[in-house]
C-alpha cells in the first residue's frame, strides 16, 4: 500500500501528543509502520545540554550526526518543509503530522473541554473528530478522547479506501 499522511491537529495543550501515545501502538497492532512529524511553531531546543553533540553544535559546528547500531539523530540549522522530513521515512506505512492545522492535509482535529472548545480546523479537510464536547462537524466521524481502538479503525479504513481510489 501507498505510504498515506494524516495530521493530528488541535489548539495548543489540547492533547496531541498524549493521542498519538496511545494511538500509534493501536496502529501498530493493525500492522501499519508510523512515523511521527512534529511543527512546533513556537521553537525547540535541537539538543540536551551537555550531550555531546550540543557541545560541538556549541562550539559552531553547523550539525551534528550521531548514531549507533539501531537508530540516528541528526541537528541540522535549516530551513525545513514537512515535505523533506515524509521523505525521511519511504517505508512508514502512515506519516502523523502533529499539528499543521492550517494545511490541506487530511486531519484529525481534537476538540477538548477547558481548552478551546471551538474547531480551528477546515470542515472540509476532517476525517474525524475527537473530543469530549458536544462539538460535532456533519458528516464527519466523531470519537470520544478514550475510543483510541475506534480511531485506529477508523484510520485504516480511510487509509484502506484512499487505496481503492487510487
């Protein structure tokens, strides 16, 4: 099957990240590969202080590339699309952007209660709802915070009939 990308967006502390935690091992129970991409509009800290590699990053290397048998990271100071980064991971079955509410890209958007209770989202770019209001959007599937099985259905059934309009 074609590698398919969904974002998981929402307001800020709406719960993303805490979503995807339970949600990518249900994905992967179903037997999909899931790569995560994260937008973070507000900065990051590219690396831990006194990690080897900030060190040399610290004392001016423009990146730093560590690796060992089983995994790499790499800090790099760059401009970067969400494009490049998909690219990254050819054999995840399912790239989830976190984030990237204002994009075309198909969406799950949350909508929690003391947070923002109002869909930040584009209708037209929903394929499900998660949320603890009563907020609903006609025509879109609509799952409490807690029905992560019923969202990974949900998801590999969408990704299983991009399929078969491809």
């Amino acid at each position: 099957m074609k590698q398919k990308i969904l974002a998981v967006s929402g307001v800020k502390n709406s719960g993303k990240t805490t979503l995807l935690e339970k949600l990518i091992p249900a994905l992967n129970v179903r037997g999909l590969r899931v790569a995560i991409v994260k937008h973070d509009g507000h900065g990051f800290d590219a690396d831990r202080e006194g990690t080897d590699t900030c060190r040399l990053l610290q004392a001016g290397a423009m990146g730093a590339a560590i690796f060992d048998g089983e995994k790499f990271q790499m800090v790099k100071y760059a401009a970067v699309s969400e494009e490049d980064l998909i690219a990254l991971y050819p054999e995840a079955d399912l790239v989830l952007l976190e984030g990237f509410k204002w994009t075309d890209y198909p969406k799950i958007e949350l909508v929690r209660k003391g947070n923002s209770e109002s869909q930040v989202c584009d209708p037209e770019t929903l394929i499900g709802l998660v949320t603890d209001t009563a907020a609903r959007v006609p025509g879109v599937p609509t799952f409490d915070y807690s029905e992560i099985d019923a969202l990974a259905d949900h998801i590999v059934n969408w990704r299983k009939a991009g399929e078969a309009d491809a």
